[in-house]
C-alpha cells in the first residue's frame, strides 16, 4: 500500500465537487487521438471481409457530439441454436489494449467463433474518453460504475439497451481493461477529490489479472484464462498479503468484485462466464503489440472454455 494520498489540483480539500469542479475538469480534457481513424475506420474495413457475414449495428450515439462519437457493435448472423457472447472494450477509454483488443479480435479470430457463437463485439463503449484518455465522461462521470437500472450515463445505458434488445441469455462475457499507472497518478486522486472519499492506494501490479464476481466466480473459466495468457505477457502476483490492487487473490492472478452492486459492466449482463480482464501497459516487460495480444488470447481461451463447458 501507498503511504500517503496524491492530492488533485482542482477542488477544496475537504468538500466534493460541485458542477464549477466538475466544469473546471471538463475544460481541461483536450482530444489526443481519434476515434474515426482508429476505430471507426477499422471496423468499415473489416467489416467487408468478414465470411460469414458480420453486420454494423449503430446502438445509439453520444449527446456530446452525435455525429462524432456513434456507439457501434459488431455482430454475425443471429442463431437460435447457437449461444451470445458479448466481448465489450473501451468502458475506459484510456484503456488502449481494451479497444485495439477487440478490434483485433474480429479481424483475426471472429470467423472462427462465429461458428460458435452469436457473436456481440462493441468495442469501444467510450469513445469521448477514448479520444480524450480518460477514465470519465465528460460529466466526471466513471461508465464503469454506472452499469445500474435508469443509468443517467449514456454510455452505459446505451450499452445495457443493446443487450436488453438481444432477447436472449448471454452464456459468456469478456470485458476488455487495463490497470495502468495513471490509475494512480491521475484518476485515483481526482476520484478522491470529486467525491472527498479517502481510498486507499496500491502499487499498480505488474502483469496481468482477472476480476471475478463475487456471486458467479467461475474459478475454472478464471483459470483457463489466467494459463492462456501467461503465454504472452506475465500474470500479476499477489503482494505481502495476497492481494492484489486491495483485494485478496483467490488463485494467481484473480480478484472478485460484486459486479453487480458495484455497477461494473460485467455485472449487469448475468452472463453465465463472466470476467473483465486487466493489462499493464506500463511494464517494461511488454509493448503494445503484447497487450493487444493479450487481450486477444484471453478472448479466445474465454470462448474456447464455453465451447467446451457447453459440449
């Protein structure tokens, strides 16, 4: 643990912020990458090799700027003998792996699932944030903890729309994170500031991690994860007292939140195989391109699990 908690600059000590807090903050995000070119351009091009046929589904598009920042999913041909899985990046738009992870997903492995599954790929649930890097919306708001009936988030709600209109049970679903050490840094504090809520800091883990739910833990769908990934970047260790960001392990690289009481994205979607995913893309042990492939690998080993617990 951090001795000590990082001030923010924006705020009065003591007192939680106030909408001149919240606009003070707003006025500092400035764009750093774009959404069109890496996102929407990718997903217009692959969409017309994919066999069999994968359609755009436009599922809502952000008040912010509509025309700018369309929410879009990728899915195949729906069948009713086969089950959905729901694979979700960019809750965090700062969260580069989680966006190019799912992308690279379907431009490598989606025909193969598509065999199996009724695929849902959207891959990026935050595309102001993933302009900007953040972890919040423009409102200060955390999508990833907004995954709750009557959400006021649209990015959020949005998302939960879409898979209300699906009409069916999700058998699996991957959420696609990272931990990075920004998290600390940056979002961390200004959280602790936005809400005057102390919490407590630790040192950001160095490699990969899972995050469980609490009421549906999946330990063996963890774990098949956990060993296919550790093929491609390290799994985070436990500290001193088994834990890892504050929360005990329950096997080598594997925590659990109540996702659904917390409003995570993995919560709201009652997926029978559920799990959120978190790459570190600050070791110097990896590079993008392993992120990217670790998010990919923990796809795939997901999925590949489901086939087998269904056959």
């Amino acid at each position: 643990m951090i001795d000590s908690e990082p001030t923010y600059h924006i705020g009065t000590p003591g007192q939680p912020w106030g909408a001149t807090q919240r606009t003070q903050w707003l006025n500092e995000q400035t764009l750093k990458r774009s959404y069109h070119e890496h996102v929407l351009t990718k997903l217009n091009a692959l969409i017309k090799n994919l066999t069999p046929r994968f359609d755009i589904q436009q599922y809502g598009a952000l008040s912010y700027d509509a025309e700018r920042y369309p929410l879009l999913a990728l899915t195949n041909q729906t069948d009713s003998t086969k089950p959905t899985a729901l694979i979700t990046g960019g809750v965090h738009g700062y969260e580069t792996s989680g966006v190019q992870g799912a992308i690279r997903f379907l431009e490598t492995q989606a025909e193969r699932y598509a065999q199996h599954f009724n695929l849902v790929v959207a891959p990026c649930i935050s595309p102001w944030a993933y302009e900007t890097i953040n972890r919040w919306n423009p409102n200060a708001d955390d999508p990833n903890r907004s995954f709750v009936p009557n959400s006021n988030v649209e990015e959020s709600a949005a998302l939960m729309s879409l898979v209300e209109s699906l009409n069916t049970e999700l058998l699996v679903h991957i959420d696609l994170h990272e931990t990075t050490d920004t998290d600390n840094s940056e979002f961390r504090p200004a959280l602790s500031a936005r809400d005057n809520v102390y919490h407590e800091y630790w040192e950001v883990p160095d490699g990969f991690y899972l995050v469980g739910d609490t009421d549906n833990p999946c330990d063996n769908f963890q774990s098949a994860i956990i060993d296919a990934v550790s093929q491609v970047t390290p799994i985070a260790l436990s500290d001193t007292n088994g834990k890892i960001i504050g929360e005990l392990t329950t096997q080598t690289g594997v925590i659990n939140y109540a996702t659904n009481q917390l409003g995570l994205c993995t919560g709201f979607s009652n997926a029978t195989f559920s799990t959120t995913t978190e790459v570190y893309p600050d070791s110097p042990k990896v590079d993008d391109e392993t992120c990217i492939l670790a998010q990919v690998t923990a796809v795939k080993a997901a999925l590949d699990f489901a086939i087998d617990a269904s056959s």
